[in-house]
C-alpha cells in the first residue's frame, strides 16, 4: 500500500521529507494500533462479567482516557511533520497487521488474561518505533518514551490481577488471547 504521507513538501527544521515521510508513517501505525486498543480496552469495560466486574469496569476507563489522548498527540506530530494522519475505521481496518479482539462477553479474569497480550503487542510494536526514530527525531522518540511508560503501567496494572504470589503470570507462553483467557480463568479456578 502506497504511503498516505508520500507528498510530504515541508516539515520541522532539522528533518529532512525523508524522514519525515519515513516517521510519519511509522506513527500513522502507532495512531491505528492505539485507535484499535482504546476501542478494545472499551469493549472490554462493556462486555467484562463476574466478581470483579467493578473493579475491572473502573480501571479500564482511565486507561481508554489516557490511550485516546495518545492518539491525539500522534495525529498532531504527523501534521506538524507535515503528513495526513488518517483516523477513519476503514483506514484501520485496511492497515492494520493484527486481528480484531476476540472475546466478547467474558469474566473478568479471561479479559484480563487477552489484554496482557494485546499490551504487550502494542509495546513491542511501540518500542520499534521508537527505536526507529532515534537518532532521525528524537522529539517523536521521547514522545513515544512517554507513551510507553504509560502503556507499560496500563500492563503493570492488568498484570497485577494475573500474578501469583510468586511472582508467576497465570498468561505466560500463551500465544493467542483466547489462549491467555483460558490460562487466567484456569489459574484462577485453582486458587484456594
């Protein structure tokens, strides 16, 4: 797919079209990966079940809050880079390289379990670009450093919920989220 930014004619000093093409369309990824997550983390908050329902409910939303102002400043480096950002479902869709979540209606533990893996796709995802960006933009980096410290505590917060007092995570080797879902719950189960 060709980029959305290939007709990039300015940008900030210091950084060159090139980079700027390049950097905007690593955020433009950024921008879907976290559109797709504040939508997810939603319908989590609309679809979690069972004894902890409260407590998950009340967590997810400062965390839907927080990811939708992180879309914010990508959309807003990407103009001021002198790229489009495109935040249209389609665009999304078309371009996104994972699956659509996939449990529904859930206890809260099992939603839990699937947004360990989603969180950690999206770090790793966000770690390489901020990689990338290291020596070309290093405003976009620390931009993308702060969104990672928030994204590593949103994790550090689902995790807290699928650790035993070992210090062992009832996800751990799961490779899908109905996987993950199904390890929590399991783990759970086997709780005195």
């Amino acid at each position: 797919m060709p980029s959305q930014n290939a007709d990039i004619s300015y940008t900030v000093p210091g950084v060159s079209t090139q980079d700027s093409r390049r950097i905007s369309d690593l955020l433009q990824m950024r921008l879907h990966s976290l559109n797709d997550l504040h939508l997810t983390l939603k319908h989590v908050h609309w679809n979690v079940v069972g004894p902890h329902f409260i407590a998950v409910h009340e967590m997810i939303d400062p965390q839907v809050d927080k990811v939708r102002a992180m879309t914010d400043d990508l959309a807003e480096r990407i103009s001021t880079l002198g790229g489009q950002p495109n935040g249209t479902p389609g665009a999304l869709v078309d371009r996104r390289t994972w699956n659509d979540y996939s449990i529904g209606r859930a206890e809260a533990i099992e939603h839990l379990g699937a947004l360990d893996l989603v969180y950690t796709a999206v770090i790793k995802d966000h770690r390489e670009a901020m990689q990338a960006t290291e020596t070309s933009d290093p405003v976009t980096q620390d931009m993308l450093i702060e969104q990672l410290r928030g994204l590593e505590l949103f994790q550090w917060f689902v995790r807290a919920h699928l650790e035993s007092s070992g210090g062992e995570l009832s996800t751990r080797g799961a490779t899908t989220e109905t996987g993950a879902a199904g390890q929590a719950a399991e783990q759970a189960r086997s709780q005195p």
